[in-house]
C-alpha cells in the first residue's frame, strides 16, 4: 500500500477532525475506522436496540460477537461483558463514533476545571493534577469546534463560565415544557438556568436543517441529520479535500516501529479479516481512551516492551468518565410534551465553590424518556410488577421530570485499562480489562448533587421524588470514558505533552479523551474536539516546520 | 376458547380488554394451542409462561402481557439475541411447574389467578434470579417496540398517551414490521 503521511485510528469526535485539518493542510491521510458508515436510512426508532438502550444489541457498534472485554469489579470478581452489556462501559464503534447517536450536549469545561489540584489540592489517593494547558489556551479552540461542528444554546443566563470571544453560532432551541416549569423554579432558588449547548441544529447551518424535534434522539441517529457530529461535519470536508481516505470496518491490530524506536506504520485487519500494513510518517491514536490504550498496550516490540509510551507504566491509568446523579421528580399535572430532545435547562452554579469539597458538576434535565426508560423510575414504594407496577407507569410517565447531572470524577490512578492475560477478541488481540475505581470522594460530591437536584424538583412542585445517587464499586467510564494517556509536562506522570505528542516516540500522537487530566463536571465531546484542533494545529505547524519524515 | 386454552376463567375486566383486542387477543389463544407457532418455547412452557407474565402484568381495561403478545417477543428473543438465556427459561419454567405441583396439585397454568399470583410471589423469593430474567423481558415485550413482537398495535404506547405514529412529520416507520436483522 501506498505510504502516507499519516495514519489516524479512530472516526470518531477526534479522529474526524484530525483527519479534517490533515488533509485540508496538504497531508495525506488514511482514516482508519472498525466500524461501519450508518445513513439516515440507518435511524431506526428502536427503543430496545440503540446506542443508550442496548437490551438487543448495539446500533452502532461494536457487535456483540467477538469484542469481549473483561471488567474486574471487587464486588464479583473478573467477568467478560459483551459490548452491549452495562459493564462493558461502550462508547460507540462507527463513523462519527459516539457523535453519530450521543444526546450532543456540546459543553465548554470551566476555567477551574484545567486547574484543579491548584485550587484544591489533591485528596489522599487520588491522582488529581493540573493540566499543562489553561482555559484561555483552548479557548480559541472552544470557538473554532463550536463554529465548525455547530453548536446551538445560550451560555448567557450563567455567570460562571470563562470568558468567549463570541456567542455560540445559533439560538437555543424554543423552551419545552420542562424548562418552562424548571426555570422559574430555579431562579426562586437563587440559581442561574440557561440553555444547554447542544451540537445540534436549531436553524439551517452548514447546508442542513434544523432539528424536528422528536422523541428519538440521544442514543438514536438523527434522520433529520440535524445533530453535528464529525460523520455529517469535518469528515465529509476531510474526503473532499481529496487527500483523506476511509477505510470503515478496519481494526488496527498496532502501531509498527522501526529499529529507531520511531513510528513506521499500523498493521490493521480489514474488513475481510486480512490483516494489512499501512506505512506513514506518523500515527495520531484516536479510538477513544479505552481502547486508545488497548492499542498502545498492544503495540509491543523489543524497543517497547510495554507497550508505547509506557515505560513509566502511565498508560491506561487514571481511567474516569462520569458519575451521575440526581433525582427524578413526580408530578400531579403534566410535564411531557413529546418535544425532543428534551434535555433543554441547566444551572452551573455547582460546579465549583462548594465548601470543603473539590469540584462539583453541572445539573440539567434529562432527555425525553421512552416507556421502556421509566420501567425502573418509579415513585418510592412502588412495586416491581403487577397492577400497580402498570398503574404506575399509566400515573406517571407524563408526570415526571428527572435532574441529574455528572460530577467531576477525582481521578485514581487504580482505576485503568490493562490487556486481559486471558481473553481475546475475534481478531485474537488481547482485550481491555477495567478495574479499579475513581477516588471515593467523587461519591460524596454525588450525594450533595442529587439532593441538590431534588430540591430544584421540589420548588417546582414535585410531590415526591425518588433520589439517584450510588455508590459504584468499579469506575464509570462508558460513553465519556478519558484520561487513560494523560497530558503532562512530566513525562514521568503522563503519556502525551500539551501537543499530544507521545513522550518517547515523537511521531506518535493520541489524540482524543484519553489526554484529558481530569473530566470536567461536564459532557466532554466539545472539549475533546477543541484538544483535537488544538493539538491538530500544533501537528501542521510542526510538519511545515522540521517535519517529520525520517 | 380464551379460558379454554388455559383452563383459567377470566374476569370480566381480563374478557373486555380481550374482547376489546379482538383479533390480537385471538391469536395469542391460538398460538398457544397449535403446534409450531413458536421459535424456541413449546406450548407446556408457554402457557407456564404466559401465566408468570400476566402476574407481572395483568389485564385492566388494557391487555395483560400475554394479550399484548410479550410471549412472542420473547420467544422470538430466545431464538436470536437471547439465544444465551435458553437454559435460564428451560429450568426456570420446569421448576416454577414443579413447585405448583406441590403446593396445588397442578401446573402453574392450571391455577386460578389468586393461586397463580401466590406462586409467582414464591418464584420471585426462592427463583430470583430467574424471576429477574422474565420481569425485565416481559417489560421490555410490553413496553418496547412492536417490531420484536411484544407491545402488539403499540398498546402500551396508547395507554401512556403517547401520540402516533411516533416520529413526528415522518410516518415511513412501519413499527409493526419485524426487524430486518
């Protein structure tokens, strides 16, 4: 096969747009992806096989047939899970990758958020660090991501943001009912609501229309493709440049090294199970911070034995996603109003300045609940089955409105991904084991959030409430899974630099949420996307400069 | 035929939601009582089922799980993407039998309505993990999507008031076709 300049892993919020600055820059590039290119004629309404609700499998990869993982969780021991199974912690596998079918919520993290050890120092036993860059370096980044992927929403009702250089480029989406009952409520309160970003379309831009608003979204691909991610954004741009191939259904197996310790390659299984060889000047990893790190752990030689960049066994640690909680709020009037998405009111008041704790989160409403997602939601002392079960369900599902919302996890570095010694994947690979779990005092921070969450309901007239805030025993990755190749300037205690520049092997980039030191108290695909320009930026620059090429 | 099939006389309220399925209701009764109508269950273990089902979700003046053609979708379900959970329901259902026997003399289906609520009560203390297994499969029959088989006419949807057909400005989504994969 023809050489390249580079190979990038991953189609998903990243990958896309690295690809995307790659190419438009002159380079030539080969997109790998494992998994396949859906259309809108892919957007089946399924509520029991989707992207969110996944009883019948997932609808966007990966399948359930051979990509096990193993999850280590002390309460039952090491379990292989299929990818459609809770513990398997999925994100997506396809084209857009979790952009294709996510909720969209398209938020920017917090000034604080880069600087958290800093500001609160590190709890005992956990791994909490600054970042190597600030807010106002990815700020620029922030605008750039917004404008291209196209974010809709309003910051402006909240206070608490860092500074931007230009409000987002659409309006909200008109208020549903919801926000309408939650937002009074919330200023009675003393709190600032406002209107959730979202990487979804409330007028035409960028030559497709405006959300139609039905019940089907997160989980779901939007047929209307009124919801941005990179399969309807920066990958087309990349394909047109002409200097950006996709190869869907192609897993790479590792990153090739030569006898420099410099990268040559990635060896990859295509679609027909042949395994191939794509040589080029340099390999930008973005298959998500799982994964990410199973390839770098994968891609041993005599040079690595470790894996990349992992001579300081940093790979694959500080595993962190979201810990969500909140409450689900019962009414005696109607809250549903069948507008989707639904998810439309936020308050930000929390993420940080909460006494004697470190950090916070933001809170918001939930999407819209399918029948089959309010099965388990029911008012305290219902009954699992039987009538009442089913009167309750006809009693509440258009009386319910549920707040909830992710606490920002305080890393560990015992919660990480390593090879399993046993189990393999249909290619034979060794696959991801998870364990560990993030520090205990995320938990706590959850508990404030979701009693928090419950007195919103309650000042908006909830006549009980039912509390969601656990405490899990393994880590809670899943859909925003990141810090598994941590950004630093020490590349004792990380794996990239700010540039996302592999440590040890300069021509080796990760660039996805693998990076992020710590997660935000927000959704984290829009600052995954502004590292990725950022970092794509940097990688052009670079490459006009001394290049890479060996 | 409906309380012949099972030897269970309905209420009235369990016969007007019947009679208010009309057809649908019908040919759940028939299924049960012809050979071959099922992917993976027989009809001993299907009218043990529907029996546990129609606990977990019985009839008011809308159709209990069985009705609504829950034993379809999961045995549909048992023969694909539930192929896992076979043994599960082949023990499950021959030992909910086996302790309805002893407590009543009878198969699970043969008891009366008061009788079969007491043994699911039983199943779900001492079977849990089995009783599990069927609650969240018949929830998921009745309230997920027509296309797997359950939720026949979109029933559940009706009762929660939800508006039809359920992709706004779109109707090309024919819910009730099964699924192409």
């Amino acid at each position: 096969m023809k050489r390249v300049n580079a190979v990038v892993v991953g189609a998903g919020a990243a990958g896309g747009i690295v690809a995307k600055e790659l190419s438009t820059a002159g380079l030539s590039v080969v997109l790998l992806e494992r998994g396949k290119w859906y259309t809108a004629n892919d957007c089946r309404k399924d509520d029991l096989r989707n992207q969110r609700t996944t009883l019948l499998g997932n609808a966007f990869g990966p399948e359930d047939e051979g990509n096990p993982r193993v999850v280590f969780d002390p309460k039952s021991g090491p379990r292989t899970f299929l990818p459609s199974e809770g513990g398997y912690q999925n994100n997506a596998a396809c084209v857009g990758g979790g952009t294709l079918s996510y909720g969209a919520m398209a938020w920017r993290f917090m000034p604080q958020d880069f600087r958290m050890r800093s500001i609160y120092g590190a709890p005992q036993g956990s791994s909490l660090e600054d970042w190597p860059i600030t807010y106002d370096d990815l700020e620029p980044f922030y605008d750039k991501a917004e404008y291209e992927i196209g974010i809709s929403g309003d910051y402006s009702g909240s206070p608490f943001f860092g500074p931007r250089k230009r409000p987002l480029p659409m309006p909200p989406l008109a208020p549903n009912r919801e926000f309408q009952i939650l937002e009074p409520a919330a200023k009675r309160l003393g709190l600032n609501p406002f209107h959730i970003p979202m990487a979804r379309n409330s007028v035409p831009y960028n030559g497709r229309g405006p959300c139609m608003r039905c019940r089907w979204c997160v989980g779901f691909a939007c047929e209307a493709d009124a919801k941005n991610g990179s399969q309807n954004t920066v990958i087309p741009t990349a394909l047109a440049t002409g200097n950006c191939e996709l190869r869907t259904e192609c897993m790479a197996k590792e990153i090739l090294t030569d006898d420099r310790g410099r990268a040559r390659g990635v060896a990859y299984y295509d679609a027909d199970g042949h395994l191939q060889q794509q040589d080029s000047d340099i390999v930008i990893v973005s298959a998500c911070a799982i994964e990410s790190a199973r390839l770098m752990l994968n891609s041993k030689s005599r040079l690595f034995p470790n894996g990349l960049g992992n001579q300081h066994d940093q790979v694959g640690r500080h595993l962190q996603g979201h810990h969500y909680t909140g409450a689900v709020g019962f009414f005696d009037f109607d809250t549903y109003d069948d507008v989707g998405p639904g998810a439309s009111i936020a308050v930000a008041d929390y993420n940080h300045g909460n006494p004697g704790l470190c950090g916070g989160g933001m809170l918001a409403n939930e999407f819209i609940r399918l029948p089959i997602q309010m099965i388990e939601r029911m008012p305290v002392n219902t009954p699992r089955w039987g009538l009442k079960h089913k009167q309750a369900m006809r009693n509440f599902y258009k009386r319910n409105i549920a707040v909830m919302g992710p606490t920002q996890p305080i890393p560990s570095a015992d919660a990480r991904v390593t090879l399993d010694p046993d189990v393999r994947d249909k290619w034979g690979m060794p696959v991801a084991r998870i364990s560990g779990n993030v520090h205990p005092h995320t938990f706590e921070i959850g508990v404030l959030q979701a009693q928090r969450s419950e007195a919103w309901l309650k000042e908006a007239g909830a006549v009980s409430t039912l509390l969601n805030a656990g405490k899990p025993t393994i880590v809670s990755s899943g859909q925003h899974q990141a810090g598994t190749c941590r950004m630093g300037n020490d590349p004792q205690g990380s794996v990239v630099n700010k540039a996302c520049q592999v440590h040890d092997v300069d021509n080796i980039f990760v660039i996805d949420g693998s990076v992020h030191v710590t997660n935000g108290g927000f959704n984290p695909a829009l600052t995954i996307m502004a590292i990725a320009y950022m970092a794509s930026e940097e990688l052009v620059r670079n490459w006009k400069g001394t290049g890479f090429k060996s | 035929m409906q309380s012949s099939r099972d030897g269970v006389p309905l209420t009235r309220r369990q016969f007007v939601a019947a009679g208010a399925m009309g057809g649908a209701a019908l040919a759940v009764g028939c299924a049960g009582t012809k050979q071959g109508n099922w992917d993976f269950l027989n009809d001993p273990q299907a009218r043990t089922l529907a029996a546990i089902c129609d606990q977990i979700i019985p009839a008011d003046d809308f159709p209990s799980a069985s009705q609504a053609g829950v034993l379809t979708y999961i045995d549909r379900q048992l023969a694909r993407h539930y192929r896992r959970h076979r043994n599960a329901y082949r023990d499950g259902l021959e030992q909910a039998d086996a302790m309805s026997r002893k407590r009543f003399g009878q198969d699970l289906a043969a008891l009366t309505v008061p009788q079969q609520l007491e043994m699911v009560s039983s199943i779900e203390k001492e079977n849990s993990g089995f009783f599990n297994l069927v609650r969240s499969h018949t929830l998921e029959g009745y309230y997920g999507a027509p296309r797997h088989g359950g939720n026949r006419d979109a029933v559940s949807w009706k009762m929660l008031g939800m508006a039809e057909p359920p992709v706004r400005g779109r109707a090309q989504y024919d819910q009730r076709k099964s699924p192409a994969s």
